[in-house]
C-alpha cells in the first residue's frame, strides 16, 4: 500500500445504542487513544488475456477465475499467520515494481508474501501495476484503462527502475542496468527472460506463484475505476479455495463492493474503517481478516475523518495495544511504509504486529535471519517465545527449499534458495 485518499462509511458500534451514547464514546475513546499513538512516537522503536466475461477465442465462454479449481489448499489463517515477511510491489527500492523478475527476485531474497496491484486494461483483463497510468514506470504513455492487454504487453517496465532507489526518471543512461531488456536491446539476468519485464497479468502471477499468500490492493484513478476492479477481481477470485489471499483499498466501499461478490475470500478493512475499530471501538466490515496500518501517519494527509484527530500531526500506530486490540478480535496486523531500518523492524516485531510490507526485502531478511520470530514457513524461531499469541509451529531444526517458479513457458526453470531454520540460526 501507498499513501492515497481513503474512503468509509458508517458502521453500528459494537456497544450500546443510540446517537448520544455513539458521540460520548467517540469522544472518551479518542481522548484515551490520541494521548497512547502520540505517546508512542517517543516510544523505541491470465496469461491468455481473455477478459471477465467476454468471450473466447471461438466463441467459447471465457473463464470467469484464472485460479484453476484444485485440491483443498492447505490450512492458512491470517490470525496466525506470522511473521509475514510481504514484499511490497515485489520490493520496488530493489527490483522494478510489480513485475514477474522482482516477484521472483524477492521471493527467493526471503519474502513469504507479494504485494500488488490491480488494474484492469482497456479490454477487461485484470493487471499488475501500482499507478493509473504507465508514464511513471514504463516507456508508455497513457491511462492502464485506456489501453489494451496487447498494448501493456509491449511496454518496458524496467525503463526507470534504479537499483536501491526504485523509479526514477530524467538520471545518466547507465543509471538503469535493467533498461532495454524487455524489448531485447540487451540480455536478460540469468534464469529470466524479456517477458518478466513486461507488464504482467493477475493470471500470471497466481499461475507462476500459486502457493505464495497474495495481497492484492484494488487501485483506480476515481469510484468507477474501483469498482470495475472490484468487479472484475471479485469474479476472477469467486471460485477459487484458496484463503492464502487478502483483498484490500483505501476506498473501504470497493472492499464492501468486492466482498459482496465474493464473500469467502478475505479482505482487510481500510484505513478509515480500522481506524475507526482502532479508536472508536466500531466493529469492522465483514470479512476483515486483518488491519493493514502505516507505521505512522498524517491523518490529514490520507483524509481520515475521525473526530478529536484535527489537531494530531502524527499519529504512530505500531504500538502494542493496537495488535493487542486486534488481536483480541482475531484480526492480525500488517504494518506499511516502515522505516527500512532494524529500529523500526524491531519496534513491529516488539508490539507483536504480524508482518511488514517492505520495499527492501534484503534488508529486511537480514534482519529476520538474525531474530528470533515465529515465521509462517518454519523459516526459524519459537512460537510463544516473543510472548505474542498464536504463531505457526514450525518443524524440526534443518533446511528447506523456497522455490519461485518462473511462468510459463519457461522449460520447468525454477530459481531455488536454500535456507537454514530453528536451531542451526544461531
């Protein structure tokens, strides 16, 4: 997630009835909440292109999901689930954004989770990209919405990528080694091609990682283009078993929208809606499995509209009794926009949040590998010995395989990393 405008609505408060006892509670509440986040800033720190339901080559019907029915996935829960190492746009300070090469890339530097973003394309097909237009990141111009899934195919989107900076534009030709690769001006890093450089489908990331948890945010430029993908993703998920994914906006009404048309998969509240759980002890939207938070924030600045927040400048929400709340509720907490420094990772994994959204996934891993924390693939610690609840237990003390498959047709490559777990960390 990024910092952008958030929507809500009203909701019935978990207590008590009737306007005046709504606004007493609002106002004891966010009295006793303000004074703990402000204390704590002093506190330590598919790949055939086919849109929704349009029809397929030949008349067929189109697939409505790309996720293939299959065998039961195995037991996930996201009130559990950590610590969630989630690469965010596939670590974009690292690898270009949101692209199958930073996916992979990311997955075998450590991540246990992708973060990305949808949109869909001008004939229905749902894509991977955090902005409404392509002039940021790629050789294009234009609105993704306004353009065809054969048109963003065709787009570079490595051009302004800079490592350990992320994108950039206007900087000397050699400041982007990755430059020129999609269209084939030079060679691809080993085990890749020119096609994990291009703008990639929904169909392909799920295809390429299907038992990588996925968080997936619904982007658009206004209401309409947000409740398109939400429309479209609801569809594309609906028959799919997997719970591995969570669904999330800053506009809440387009996670209502999604969660509507496919209720079985989990979604997190948006800023506005947790907040308003966070201080006003108003109950959270169906289907919340989670609370994705800023590490601290502006309320001004994403738009929240929470009665006694007017004068607060900054609010820092990884503090205990917020996991603390939520996790009394059986909600986990992710946190975004992080500081990239060990304070800051130790100030999540000190107030028991679940997992970080990082842009820098090394940085983070070397972090992890060097602490203790419970880790939802038996990458190494003891559940219990942080003293936070829940935990995934994790096997005996060995090695394993993180294995990122790259799409097909790839010939059966696989790029593999091998990590040691429990005991053999220290």
């Amino acid at each position: 997630m990024s910092t952008a405008p958030g929507g809500g609505r009203s909701r019935s408060t978990m207590s008590g009835n009737g306007s005046a006892g709504r606004a007493g509670r609002w106002s004891r509440g966010v009295a006793v909440s303000v004074a703990l986040l402000t204390a704590g800033l002093a506190a330590p720190a598919g790949a055939t292109g086919v849109p929704v339901g349009a029809a397929a080559p030949g008349g067929a019907a189109a697939r409505t999901s790309v996720l293939a029915p299959r065998a039961a996935p195995a037991p996930f829960s996201w009130s559990t689930a950590r610590f969630l190492h989630q690469a965010h746009q596939g670590g974009e300070d690292e690898v270009p954004s949101n692209t199958m090469y930073g996916f992979a890339r990311a997955l075998a530097d450590g991540a246990d989770m992708l973060e990305i973003d949808v949109h869909v394309s001008k004939d229905g097909v749902l894509v991977v990209g955090h902005d409404d237009t392509v002039d940021r990141t790629t050789d294009g111009r234009g609105r993704v919405k306004d353009l065809t899934l054969a048109q963003l195919r065709g787009l570079d989107a490595a051009r302004n990528f800079v490592p350990d900076r992320g994108t950039a534009q206007g900087l000397p030709a050699a400041s982007y080694p990755l430059r020129g690769v999609r269209t084939g001006a030079r060679p691809a890093p080993a085990g890749f091609d020119a096609e994990d450089f291009r703008v990639p489908t929904l169909q392909e990331v799920v295809d390429a990682f299907p038992h990588v948890p996925l968080n997936v945010e619904i982007k658009g430029a206004d209401q309409t283009e947000k409740f398109a993908v939400a429309d479209a993703l609801a569809a594309f998920l609906r028959p799919s078993p997997r719970r591995d994914v969570v669904v999330v906006s800053f506009d809440q009404a387009s996670i209502d929208r999604f969660h509507a048309r496919a209720p079985q998969i989990p979604v997190a509240a948006g800023v506005q809606a947790a907040i308003e759980f966070l201080l006003l002890g108003q109950s959270l939207p169906p289907g919340t499995v989670a609370l994705q938070l800023p590490f601290s924030f502006s309320p001004g600045s994403i738009g929240l509209k929470v009665p006694g927040l007017d004068d607060v400048a900054q609010l820092n929400l990884a503090q205990s009794w917020v996991t603390q709340r939520a996790h009394d509720n059986g909600i986990a907490v992710h946190y975004w926009e992080v500081p990239e420094t060990e304070e800051a990772y130790r100030q999540v994994v000190g107030v028991c949040g679940d997992g970080i959204m990082t842009t820098r996934p090394t940085r983070l891993q070397a972090f992890l590998d060097r602490t203790p924390v419970p880790r939802t693939g038996g990458q190494g610690g003891t559940p219990g010995t942080d003293g936070c609840p829940g935990g995934t237990p994790v096997p005996a003390p060995g090695c394993r395989l993180r294995v990122a498959q790259v799409p097909a047709p790839r010939e059966g490559r696989i790029a593999l990393r091998l990590e040691r777990r429990g005991d053999l960390r220290s």
